[in-house]
C-alpha cells in the first residue's frame, strides 16, 4: 500500500488498484485531449537535416543547437539508435528506487537484454517489447497511438537510446505514458543540455513530473504522468539528483 501526501498535508493510504482507479481511469479519454493528440499524432520525416529538426522542434519547441542536431542526423543514418543498452545493474538501480511493479504494465519499444528482462520477471513486473532490429520508426507519436488503439498496454514506456537521439524520442513516450515515461541515457543528456533541452526540462520540473536518479556517468530520467504518481511510486526521493 501507498502512502500519499496531499498538498494541504492530508495523509491518504491507498492500494495498488485504487491509486490506479484514482489516477489511471480505463480509456474515457475526453474529446479535446483526443483532439489534441490526433495532431502530434504523425510520423517523424527525417530524411534530412531539416526534417530532423522539424521534428525534434514538434515534440520539444525552442532553438536547438546545431551541433545536437547534427549528431542525431548522424546517429540516424548510422543506426546507432542505442550505443549502450541498459544494463542488469543500472536496472538494479532503478528497482531500488521506484516501485516498478506496482506501475501496470511496461512497454519496452526496444527489446533488453535476456539477463534483463529475467531481473524484471523476478520483480514480478510485467511487460512487452517489439521483437526484431530496433528501429526509431516504433517510438512515433503515429506508431504508440496504433499501438495504444491495439490494446498495447502503456502504463510505463522505457527506452535507453542515445542522448541525441532522446530529444526526438521522450516528448512522445512522456505523451503515451499513462503513469511514467524512463529513459537510461548518458549523464551528458543533462550535462551538455541546450538551452531548449534544459527549459523542457524544467518545465516538468516545475509540475512536479520529473525525477532523476544518477549513477555515474549514467542515469534514469523519469517523466510522471503527475505529481500523485511520483510521489507513491519513488521509494527514497532524497536519492535523486537535484537539476539545476
């Protein structure tokens, strides 16, 4: 069971199910926010450099630095969609520090590594991945809505591809996460943010969404659908790296 702390200082014990009932109500989407994401609901045309940085301004606006733009062009037309897949002990971490389980189920765009994917098993967490060559084509806003009308459940998405290629890839995994969207990527993701990087960012900061958990040159960004989902699921808040 979870405790949950409300801003007037009420204390509220809830399950599993109800915080889910309370805060993830089954598919009654209300028609203007369908409408809203039939808009951003469309497939990424990245076949040049204007293309790419169309689409990355789409899900995340402001002036990108060009020198970010031009490594994600690169790291497309090489595929290197995801130089260092997550790893058993970065998953460790992160089991330690979220209840996982306890969030539904996780969608993996990008299929782990066997080792990994036994370790969420054994957390009795439950999930799906996308067999065959990972591809960017999986993480369009046009392919999780399909996805998302198939009955595909998106409680949580998880993805560990480049810090490039993640200005392209979280917008539209935060959009289709019901309760949290996580991203192992490199320590530079934040380190070396742009200006349009970091005010997304703080942005999420700002509505209480987002969390960080460090470890070394790596680290876990998670995006909560709201503040209430944060606040029940992180075991140990004062473990998580402060943005500045």
């Amino acid at each position: 069971r979870f405790q949950v702390t409300y801003d007037d200082g009420v204390v509220e014990v809830l399950g599993v199910t109800e915080l889910r009932n309370r805060l993830a109500p089954k598919q009654r989407v209300p028609k203007s926010v369908r409408a809203s994401t039939s808009q951003v609901s469309s497939s990424w045309g990245l076949d040049s450099p204007q293309q790419v940085e169309t689409a990355v301004v789409q899900g995340m606006p402001g002036e990108h630095e060009v020198y970010k733009l031009s490594a994600l062009s690169t790291a497309l037309s090489l595929g290197r969609i995801r130089p260092c897949p997550v790893t058993v002990q970065e998953v460790d971490v992160l089991l330690g520090a979220l209840a996982l389980e306890a969030a539904g189920a996780i969608f993996l765009p990008f299929k782990w590594h066997e080792e990994v994917l036994q370790q969420l098993r054994e957390a009795a967490c439950v999930f799906k991945f996308l067999p065959g060559k990972p591809h960017l084509k999986a993480l369009e806003p046009r392919a999780l809505e399909r996805a998302r009308k198939d009955g595909l459940g998106m409680n949580v998405i998880a993805v560990d591809v480049g810090a490039e290629v993640l200005d392209l890839a979280f917008p539209a995994i935060v959009q289709f996460a019901g309760v949290v969207a996580l991203a192992c990527v490199s320590y530079s993701y934040l380190s070396a943010a742009d200006y349009a990087r970091m005010r997304w960012l703080l942005g999420l900061r700002k509505q209480g969404r987002l969390a960080i958990l460090k470890m070394g040159e790596r680290m876990w960004v998670m995006v909560f659908s709201n503040a209430l989902w944060k606040h029940a699921l992180l075991q140990d808040e004062g473990s998580l790296h402060e943005l500045a």
